[in-house]
C-alpha cells in the first residue's frame, strides 16, 4: 500500500472523528439548556424574580416569560441532544445566550448587582466575570455548531 491508499484511509477517519465532536458538542450544549430549563420549571416564580432584578421589564411581562422559556430551554435542548430540528435550536439558543449576555453586560453597566438565575443556586458562588465567560464559551460553541459543515444525514 502506497501513500494514496493511506489519504484513502485517513480521510474517512478523521471525518467520522470531526462528526463525534460535533455530535458531542451539541450533546454538551443541549444538556445545559435542559439543566438550565428544569431547574427554572422547578420554581417559575423565583426565576421571574430573578428577570426582574435585571430592571429591563416589569413583574408582568416577567411572569410571562418565566414559564415559556424554560420550555423553550428544554425544547431547544432536546433537539440539539436528540439531533432534531438542530438548526432552529441552535438559532433559539444563539439568540437567547446574546440577550442573556446583553441584559448581564447592561446591569452590570449600570450598576446593578445580580444573581443570573440561568441554573438557580448551583452557579450563586460564581462571580460576574466567571458567568461572562462560560456564557460566551456556551455562545461559542453555539456558533461553532451552527456553522460546522453538518453531515448529509442532519
């Protein structure tokens, strides 16, 4: 066998390689949207609270969309985990982690100091800068996902 057969070979290889981290990736990310949703479906009305700290919207539109969008959160993660309807969940998911980083940016501008409420208590001992962080990494890997060559059978 010459160095042709092993282009042959390696190809497929790192291929199959390069649609596990893909998949893998979009496991990871769908699992914190389900984490994140059901531990706002747990207690809605603490997670209105906690959009209400952020002073953008009042009690009521707060309310409101304390018992959507942990549904969202969970749809949307189902679907990344389930390889269903990807790009939809990945467009929801993108567009709320850039609203979540805006509304956070625009407290913290002016002045107000926050509890996130994205995973209840478990993320309370994390500071500011350490929740910008994985946010952005979580919208990086959103993104990444979303521009990744997706293979014929998605």
């Amino acid at each position: 066998m010459g160095e042709a057969a092993e282009v042959t070979i390696a190809a497929p290889l790192r291929a199959g390689r390069l649609v596990f981290v893909r998949r893998a990736l979009a496991i990871l990310a769908g699992a914190v949207f389900i984490y994140a949703g059901a531990l706002k479906l747990r207690d809605p009305v603490a997670f209105a609270s906690d959009v209400t700290n952020y002073q953008i919207i009042p009690w009521a539109a707060a309310v409101r969309l304390a018992f959507y969008l942990p549904w969202l959160e969970l749809v949307c993660g189902l679907a990344l985990v389930f390889n269903r309807l990807v790009q939809g969940a990945l467009l929801l998911t993108g567009g709320l982690m850039v609203i979540f980083i805006g509304a956070s940016i625009s407290a913290r501008v002016r002045g107000i100091d926050i509890s996130c409420g994205c995973f209840g208590s478990a993320s309370d001992k994390l500071g500011f800068t350490w929740h910008l962080v994985l946010d952005f990494l979580l919208l990086g890997v959103l993104v990444a996902l979303w521009f990744w060559p997706r293979p014929a059978e998605e």
